[in-house]
C-alpha cells in the first residue's frame, strides 16, 4: 500500500512539473511567436492542466482588456490550436 501511495506521489508532482513547463512554454509561444494581430498584448496562461498520458491538456488564459479583446484573443488562439 506504501509504494502505492508513492508512486501516485511522485506521479503528481511530475504532472505539475510537466503542466508548469507547458504553462511557461505556452505563456511565450503566445507572447512571441504568434504573429495574430487578434491577440490582446496582456494575453497570459494562468494554468495547464494535461492529462496522464499527455494526450489532451486544458489551457486557461487570462486576457486583459475590454470584452471585444477577449472574444478577438481567444478566436485567434483556438484558431491557432492544433486539436
């Protein structure tokens, strides 16, 4: 029971490594490599959270600005998601 509860721990803190590097790659992705005029300046990625597997990961973002930026940044960025 002892190593099960082990390996889940270490299991876990992988996956946050995993989604904090992910989070840090997507944070300058967007900030200096996607050339979309639609994406607000103040766009950040607050969090990632990938499944086990790695095959799916949910993205949140945060964008600053009024409800017309918002919608524009996150119409360029699920344009710009490979699914």
């Amino acid at each position: 029971m002892n190593d099960q509860i082990l390996e889940d721990c270490l299991v876990d803190r992988r996956m946050a490594r995993v989604n904090a590097t992910l989070q840090r790659g997507l944070g300058a992705l967007i900030a200096k490599d996607l050339a979309d005029p639609r994406i607000a300046p103040l766009t950040s990625v607050t969090a990632v959270q990938a499944t086990r597997d790695l095959g799916v990961a949910t993205v949140y973002v945060s964008v600053l600005g009024g409800e017309k930026e918002r919608s524009a940044t996150l119409k360029a960025l699920a344009s710009a998601a490979v699914m």
